[in-house]
C-alpha cells in the first residue's frame, strides 16, 4: 500500500490508506500507516537487496520470522486451511 503511495505522491496528497478485504462471505477493512518516506525507504531497502542476491544469484532469502506471518494471525480468514497445526512462531 505505502508502494502504491509513494508512487502518485508527487500528485495527490494521501494522509490515510485503507485496505477493503471481501470475498462472498465477508468484507473486512483495515486501516494501515501510512509511512513518510525515509521510513518506506528503511523498510523497502534490505528487501530489495534480497530480492537482487535471489534474482541475480539464485540464493534464496532466509525464511520470514513472526513478523512476516502478521496477516494470517487473525485477519486472514483462511488461517485454519493454511495452519491446519497452529501459526508456526519462529523467532
Ligand atoms: S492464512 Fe494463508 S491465505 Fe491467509 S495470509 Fe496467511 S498464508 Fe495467506
């Protein structure tokens, strides 16, 4: 979302971003910062450095810890079919 922001910033000016979830059973919205732009800066770079060492050498990125499984802790309605056993927490 703060991609998508910061990608028309230099034309509109956006002070609050939402995402509308729905599927045939429910609609679900949730609110999400909006994130300045040296903070978008700090989160995006060590991802795309990944993304480069995978693309360009084919090394995999080191697994996701907790952080990275945020959205099927209760928010995403298919948590039980993707974590039949429970979420894994890695550390
Ligand atoms: S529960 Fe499954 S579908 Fe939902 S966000 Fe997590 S991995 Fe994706």
């Amino acid at each position: 979302m703060n991609l998508y922001c910061y990608l028309v910033m230099p034309q509109y000016q956006i002070d609050q971003l939402e995402i509308v979830y729905f599927d045939m059973s429910n609609v679900k919205r949730v609110k999400v910062e909006v994130m300045d732009k040296r903070k978008l800066t700090d989160w995006l770079v060590p991802r795309l450095k990944k993304l480069k060492e995978a693309l360009e050498g084919g090394k995999l990125p080191e697994r996701i810890g907790n952080a990275g499984v945020w959205q099927c802790d209760g928010y995403c309605p298919f948590t039980k079919m993707c974590w039949p056993k429970g979420i894994l927490k890695r550390g």
